[in-house]
C-alpha cells in the first residue's frame, strides 16, 4: 500500500517538530521538563495503542485521558504557556508584522539622556558603598500589576532620592523601584522570581527578581549586588555583569 506524502505533509512535519523543539527548550529552563517527557511518552502510546494495533477498549480509556488531560495540562503548564505566547508575542519579526498592519503596541519613552544621569550616578554611588538596590525601568509593556505591589512615589528621577529609598534603613530598600515615563514611579514593589536554573549560583533574590522580571515583560532591570558591589543589567532573558557607568548609560540609552 503506498502511501500519498506531499509538501503539505512535510510542511505538517516540520511545523510540529518546531513547536516540539520550542516547547521542549521552554520547559527545560523549567522544573516541568520530566512532565513534558513523560506527557509525550504517554501521547506516543496512545498513537501506538489506537492507531497502529487499533485496539478499542484501551484506546477508548486513553482517549477519555487525553481529553480530560488537555484541561489538566493547561493548568499544570499555565506559567510555562504564557511565557511562550509572550515570547511569541514579543518576537522581532512579529512586532514587525503588527507594525505592518497597523496594531503596534503603543511604545512611550521612559527614559532619556537627561533622566538617565541620575540613575547612573545613583548605581555607581550605591555600587562603591555596597548598597543592594533593584531598578526597573519601564518599556512598552506597562507594569501597572507590579506598581500596585508597593508604595506610589511618583516623583522626578533624582539621584538623591534614588539613595535614600534604597538606603539599608529605608523601609523600602528591600523592594524593587519602577520607572516609568520619565518618573520614579513607585517603590518597594514585588517582583516574579524566577527559577530558571542556569542562572549562576552566586546570584542572589534580587538577581533571581530582576530575571522573572525580564522573562515576563520588555522592561531592564538593573541589579546592585549588596555582597560584591556589582552592577547587572536583566534583559531580555538574559544577564550583563559587572556593568561599568559608560556600559549602563550606553544600555539605558540605547533601548
């Protein structure tokens, strides 16, 4: 019996062998990695079962499985599934396409030239003192959810100001500050934690926040180690250490 294989079923092959690949590096980075293994193993006996040996009792339990697994699935894997829809989403060549028909995300400066003196300054200073402090500065997805997590501030980005909230006896050193058009916007907020296990083991929380930060969301987190006096930059997904001032205005200013 031949069997009919043409470009639709190779194009067919290939879209899902990409899906797999995608989903299989999200839920690596993930503690869901021996799930997804063992998901597919169960999917690969369940085509075996019912579609090859056709047999119908045990492929009619498995189906009822499948069916209600789907929904199972979908709230095992609810963070790992909007990770990658957001990374879909936020992908180069699709932010191309929404600009092609017309429905780009409103994009709004944050930051400029003048108002990122004052954050530069302000690291480098807690840096030489070894002042922990976690700085996020606002892109194009709007962190509202994260600004109602803390304490509304509101106020003109100053290097003082900037020192003093994150001051070791400041009640709101321990949080994250929010930048957001042109304004230190709130302090002391709460940010995701990652667990993502390749980040390095010398990190700590607040680097951990700055990654779930920027897994989440557009935005650049800056990190001032308390321990080493160091300086990280989180962004998208990934880390750039021991940051000198030059180094940190040219990525406030280039984004």
């Amino acid at each position: 019996m031949l069997i009919d294989f043409g470009i639709k079923d190779a194009v067919d092959i290939l879209l899902v062998a990409i899906v797999l690949y995608y989903i299989y590096r999200l839920m690596k980075v993930s503690r869901t990695l021996n799930v997804f293994i063992g998901v597919m193993v169960f999917v690969l006996i369940w085509l075996v079962v019912s579609q090859i040996f056709e047999m119908r009792l045990i492929g009619s339990i498995m189906n009822q499985l499948i069916s209600v697994g789907a929904i199972g699935l979908i709230v095992l894997f609810q963070e790992e599934i909007r990770k990658f829809l957001y990374s879909v989403g936020s992908h180069q060549r699709m932010s191309r396409l929404t600009k092609w028909f017309g429905i780009a995300r409103k994009g709004q400066a944050t930051v400029t030239r003048e108002t990122i003196m004052p954050i530069v300054l302000a690291c480098m200073n807690m840096a030489r003192q070894k002042v922990g402090a976690l700085i996020v500065v606002e892109r194009e997805d709007e962190l509202n959810d994260i600004v109602a997590t803390g304490d509304f501030v509101d106020a003109r980005i100053n290097q003082r100001l900037i020192e003093n909230i994150f001051f070791k006896n400041s009640p709101l050193h321990d949080g994250a500050m929010i930048i957001s058009n042109k304004r230190i916007k709130a302090a002391g907020c709460i940010l995701p934690v990652s667990h993502d296990f390749n980040i390095p083991k010398e990190f700590g929380l607040r680097h951990r926040a700055a990654m779930g930060m920027c897994q989440e969301s557009d935005a650049i987190v800056i990190v001032v180690s308390e321990e080493t006096g160091r300086i990280t930059v989180a962004m998208n997904g990934q880390f750039r250490v021991r940051l000198s001032a030059e180094e940190l205005e040219s990525i406030l200013t280039g984004e």
